[in-house]
C-alpha cells in the first residue's frame, strides 16, 4: 500500500458525535470535525477493505467543488487547513491533515436530493420494472447508461445502515413540505447543472450525484460531500457508449466486482483483493486530479 489506511479515528480529548458509513463527526461546541476515512461501502454495507487516500479525495474535492459552488449557495465549510482548526484538534493534526473538514453545524434534513442526467443504478432498475424513475415517467425504450430528456430529481430517504430508499417529490413533500422540496429541487438541478458543466471540459460525465442539506437557523446550507466519487457517478466522456454499463472513476469498480464474485449483499461482507483496492485508489486520484487539475495532497 502507497499509504496507511485509515479506518477509524480514535481522537482523545475530542467527543465522537457518530460514526457513518465513511466518516467520523466529532462534536466541537458550536461547529463539527468532519473526517473522512478511508472506509469504502457498497450496497449499503461497508465493507472489510480500506482505499489509502480516499478519505483525502473525499475531503479536498468536495472543498474544491465548495468554493467553485460558493456563489450559488451557503455551505458548511469553514476551512480544511488543520492550522486553523480550533486548538483542541491540534495534538491530532497528522492524522487529520488533508482528510478533515471543520464546519458549521446545522440541523441535516432527512431527505437526500439525488440528481440524475443518465439511466444507471437504481433508477435504470426501476425505469426497467416501472417505466419510471422515482414516479417521474420517462421515454420508452432508453437503455443502460442513456442520457435523459433533462435532468430529474429523485430523493431519497438517508440511512446510516441498511438500504436508502428512493421517494418521490410527493413523499418528500410530506417529510419537509412541498415549498422546502421546491426549493431543494431548484437548487440541486442548478448545483448538478454547474457541475457536469464543469465536468464536460474535463472529458468527465457526471451521470447522476447526491446532495445533501441542513438548517442553520432558517439558512439553507449544503452539507457532508458534494460530487465526490462516493456520492456520484463519473464516466470517462471519451468513453462513453450506451447500452451497457460504463468504465468509472468512482468505486463502481468495487460494485463490479462485488458482482462479479456473486456477493449476496447481505453479511459478512467481503474484503477487496490489493489488485482491486489499487485499481480504486488510482481511479479516485485521477477523479480529483482530471477535475481540479492539480495533484493530491497526500502530506
């Protein structure tokens, strides 16, 4: 391995407000430590294997994109410079540096706001039981990986373990009231919009991602990761060809093989071969390297 794998923070003095799928939340009084781990989940379990620096794409794209969206909407981030975190995170700042986000902290709304341009995942799957995507009719006859019409919004509802499940906006509504739901539909169409429009002079495909949103008082902030590889897809542009699955820069290449090694989803999960763990770690750096255009700060 290029670098240790971190699966788990254990910071002494500070207090763990939770530990999610990928990252560690620790609770500073009136703002969040946001660590981003190397742990990697696919459907929905996290699994026995760590990607070294993935944690460090997580947290240095997501403040790329942050500062790129900035005019268009509040944020949480405060800084990922670990010499301006508060004093209690210093003793901790080897471990934290370049996978560490300090943050306000908001009230999270209970419900993912999912973009999608493209027909993969689950939304390929339920177009192909349904005829629709979340409720949302679409053209017959599309097939794996075609571009939709216009892009749609899909929320869904968030879960730190077991199955996210996808609503419709009328659902949502009920959950945050259909004005709230107006609001984030506007808002994620446009984020997503900017961010395959950046993308696409990147020879990137961002064929669908996730959001997610949280109150600070009666602000509307965006929250957690924004177009990682985690929380989208991105496929190579030059590449692209419908009608099948597309090569990836994010960690479809774990479900593939997940898939491919007949898992039946359910515990115990596996763990990667240092072939595919590799293989994943380069796809994340190049991710963050083709769409910034600088390297990783891997220090």
């Amino acid at each position: 391995m290029t670098t240790p794998v971190v699966l788990e923070t254990r910071l002494p003095g500070l207090t763990l407000a939770r530990r999610g799928k990928v990252r560690d939340v620790y609770d500073l009084g009136d703002t969040l430590l946001i660590v981003a781990t190397d742990r990697i989940s696919a459907f929905d379990y996290v699994l026995g294997s760590g990607i070294p620096d993935k944690g460090k794409v997580l947290t240095q794209l997501s403040a790329f994109w942050f500062a790129r969206l900035a005019p268009l909407t509040l944020h949480h981030l405060l800084s990922i410079n670990v010499d301006e975190f508060p004093a209690e995170t210093r003793p901790h700042r080897d471990v934290l540096r370049g996978r560490s986000m300090w943050v306000r902290k908001t009230n999270p709304l209970p419900v993912e706001c999912v973009a999608r341009g493209y027909l993969s995942g689950s939304g390929l799957k339920d177009y192909q039981k349904t005829g629709a995507v979340c409720g949302i009719p679409l053209p017959g006859g599309l097939r794996d990986s075609d571009r939709l019409p216009a892009p749609i919004f899909t929320p869904a509802t968030k879960a730190d373990s077991g199955h996210d499940e996808n609503i419709s906006e009328a659902e949502a509504g009920k959950i945050l009231g259909d004005a709230r739901v107006a609001q984030l539909k506007a808002l994620t169409l446009e984020i997503y919009r900017q961010g395959v429009a950046h993308a696409a002079t990147c020879g990137i495909i961002i064929a669908d991602t996730k959001f997610e949103f949280g109150l600070a008082g009666s602000e509307l902030i965006l929250i957690d990761e924004v177009l990682t590889p985690d929380s989208s897809r991105f496929w190579p542009k030059a590449l692209y060809e419908p009608g099948h699955s597309q090569p990836s820069f994010d960690k479809q290449f774990v479900r593939d093989y997940l898939e491919q090694i007949g898992w039946n989803k359910q515990p115990p999960v596996p763990s990667l071969p240092d072939e595919v763990v590799m293989k994943t770690r380069e796809k994340y750096i190049e991710a963050y390297r083709v769409l910034t255009g600088r390297d990783l700060g891997l220090a």
